[in-house]
C-alpha cells in the first residue's frame, strides 16, 4: 500500500512538472527526426565528352 502511494505522489509531482514546463515552451518529448532529402541530379549525356574537347571534366552540366 505504502509503494503505490509514493508512486502516485510521484506521479502526480510529475504530470505538475511537466505543466509547469509547458507554459515556458519545454517540451520533454524528443522531436521526430524527419526523413533524409533525397535530390536526383540530371545526366549530363547531351553534352559532348569533355576529353574530345581536351579540357577538364567539369560536375555542372
């Protein structure tokens, strides 16, 4: 009997914290972490190979 009242004692110290926390904007929960970018670069196949032209290969079409 004497651990479920400190347990909700605890408890209810807890859930007074947390609303406490919250009107100064803490959240304690962790944020979800979002989902990588994924960005798709065009081929560069329309323009002449760069070894023809005897010049450097350049990334950026």
């Amino acid at each position: 009997m004497m651990n479920f009242l400190i347990d909700l004692i605890s408890g209810f110290v807890a859930l007074l914290a947390a609303a406490a926390l919250s009107q100064f904007g803490v959240d304690l929960t962790p944020p979800a972490k979002g989902e990588r970018e994924v960005h798709r670069t065009a081929d560069c196949r329309d323009a002449p190979p760069a070894a023809a032209m005897g010049q450097t290969a350049k990334r950026d079409c």
